[in-house]
C-alpha cells in the first residue's frame, strides 16, 4: 500500500530544505525583484543546483542523485511555501523526465548540463487558451532530412531565460517533440511579465531549421515522452501549490493569534477558528494526494494518470480556498499590496492554469472513475 505521509529521510529534507529557502529565497525577496523588474533569479539556481536539487531526478550516471518524484514534490512543496522563483519545474522536473526516455549520448550530455545547473529548459506546449497539447497547430514540415518549424506557442513559463526549448510540433506522422537551442535562427521570444511576478514567453517560430537530431524521441510519437514529462511537471506543480496552501494558511493563523479585538486574540472566535479548522483539513488531505501521486509516478507511472491529475485538481482548488481565506481572515490588510498575502494570491493563480487547470483535470479523474 502506497505511504501517505513522509518518510523519515523525506522530512529531513524538508526540515534542510526549509532552513536554505527561508534564509535565501523568502517572500520579501519576490517583493524586492518584483520592484527591481527582476524575473528570474540565476544566482538561487546555481546555489540550487550545488545542493544538488537541480539534478533530483537525473540518473547519478549522469551526476545526479536519482531521488525520484515524491522527493522532487517535497522540494516543490517547499519552495511553495515562499514562493521562491525557480526553473525547478520546467528543467530539473519536466526537461529531466522527458531526456530520461531517450537512452543516447545526447540526452545523457543534457542530463548532465541540468543536474550540474548550467542548462535551463522551458516547454512550448500551449497554443490556445487553454491547456490542449493534442491540439497543437504548429507545424513541421519536411526540408530534405529534416524540418521546417512554423507557428506560435503562449504561456512558455521560464521561456523567456531557458537555454533551450521542447518544442511540440505537428509533422505529417503525427505529434513530434524537438529539443532545440532557444537562441535559434528563426526563433522569436517575445517576453510579458505574469500577475506573480515571473514572467513567460510568447515564442514565434518562423521557418525554425530542426534536424534529425532535434527530435526527441520518435517522430510522430511525441506523447510516449510528453505524457510523462507532463504528468511529472503536474505532480511538482500540485506540490508547489500546496506548500503555497500551507505558506498561507501559516500567515494566517499567526495573524489570528496576534490580532485582537474587544481585547482577545481573534483566533479565540469560533467562527474564525471553524473556518481555520477546515482549511488545515483541506491542506492534510491535498497533501497526501500529492505524496500518492509522486510515489505513483515512483513506482507506477504508467498507471500515475488518476493520482496525478486528482493532486493538481486538489491542490488548485486548496490554494485557492487557502489565500482567499488568508485575504478574507486578515480583513482590510489582506487586500493591500504593502501585505504579503497578494503574492500568494497571484502565485495560485497562475498555477491553477499552468499544465492544465481545475476543469481539465477533474474531467480527467472522473472519466478515468468511469463517471
């Protein structure tokens, strides 16, 4: 039976890990590079990649430590928790998953620049409004022993920084995915800051070459590498908004022991603590959600579907309920921007789009259950 709760060595890591963040990356940092236009942080990812957090899921044949998806989710879970702005998702999670599928050289060589952290990725998937990769458009076509990439792609997170891109692309044999360099001929990024404070890329690909070489996998078999690189990238996702849930839910219980009215602490009002009860609830049950679906993805992944997508519907749905009661809780402040709360707001936002959003998931828990 799969574990709910964290190993030992799990929490240790979590304990190591909270320590590192809450000194280098807390909240009051993403306040000040938000005032700076700053997007990206290289200098947190290279002290990340010494940790060797970069390479979690990369083979140590590669240099990395090979620790598996519900360690990753523990990390994930834990930058949440102060909104550190990392590329930890789209390179050492979904870049690193998608390599491990392609036994060569090459994606050995790739492995290894992630882990050590001196390469970044980001994934061209969206195309549209909504998460949709089986309705991509953008096309390959056939130049002599290789392709010719034209279309445009939305909503690149780290798009705008990463060093290289997976590129989904529509070929005659079907869905294709190509690993090329960001800086290619042909290839137009065009970068807007996002609601939390990072930013994302729109990338236009005019007659982009891509060789043989370029492609990841088989062409026309894109999804046997995509659909766990997505399901991977959607559990650390699920985990990085819960730990938001938890950073939020934390403020907000300190706020109701220190904030008094009539002379009491708040928190002594058992209307307020009714609703602080149901939220720890509702953070407990995500978080052993998550846990499932990184150990699914451990030791099952291609039967992780279920647990990955019920993590990312629970857990988008927790951190809204989490922050709209942190607002709602700390009354008039929980509004301002002088108050940390917004970007915790802002952050669950994002996420609950990002890799597919409530709706697209729970349609995918219910059919899976047959409904």
């Amino acid at each position: 039976m799969t574990k709910l709760v964290k190993t030992e060595e799990e929490l240790m890591l979590a304990d190591a890990a909270r320590g590192f963040l809450d000194q280098t990356a807390p909240v009051s940092k993403l306040r000040a590079m938000r005032d700076a236009g700053e997007t990206h942080d290289p200098a947190l990812w290279a002290e990340m990649a010494q940790m060797g957090w970069a390479g979690v899921l990369v083979p140590e044949a590669q240099g990395g430590s090979d620790m598996g998806h519900a360690v990753a989710g523990v990390l994930a879970g834990e930058m949440g928790k102060t909104l550190a702005v990392t590329p930890f998702i789209s390179t050492a999670v979904m870049a690193a998953t998608a390599l491990r599928q392609v036994a060569d050289d090459r994606a050995f060589a790739a492995l290894q620049a992630i882990a050590t952290g001196e390469r970044t990725y980001a994934l061209a998937i969206d195309e549209g409004r909504k998460f949709a990769p089986d309705k991509t458009t953008l096309a390959a076509t056939k130049d002599g022993n290789g392709f010719r990439l034209n279309g445009d792609k939305s909503f690149v997170v780290d798009g705008g920084f990463a060093d290289r891109l997976l590129v989904l692309a529509q070929a005659d044999e079907g869905l294709t995915l190509f690993d090329i360099p960001a800086d290619r001929e042909g290839v137009e990024r065009s970068v807007s800051d996002m609601i939390d404070a990072r930013s994302s890329a729109r990338i236009r690909f005019v007659d982009v070459e891509a060789t043989g070489e370029d492609v990841l996998g088989t062409v026309g078999d894109a999804m046997e590498i995509l659909r766990p690189t997505l399901e991977a990238g959607q559990a650390a996702l699920a985990a990085e908004a819960a730990g938001l849930a938890a950073g939020a839910f934390g403020m907000t219980v300190e706020y109701l022991k220190e904030r008094k009215q009539f002379g009491v602490p708040i928190g002594a009002f058992q209307a307020l603590q009714h609703r602080a009860a149901h939220l720890w609830c509702e953070t407990e049950v995500t978080s052993s959600a998550i846990l499932h679906a990184g150990r699914m993805l451990d030791e099952n992944p291609k039967d992780a579907t279920l647990a990955v997508s019920l993590a990312k519907a629970r857990a988008t749905k927790t951190a809204k309920l989490a922050v709209m009661e942190g607002v709602q809780m700390h009354g008039g402040i929980g509004m301002t921007d002088a108050f940390d709360m917004g970007f915790y707001m802002k952050r669950a936002r994002v996420s609950a789009e990002w890799l597919g959003d409530y709706s697209y998931h729970a349609e995918i828990v219910a059919g899976l259950r047959g409904f």
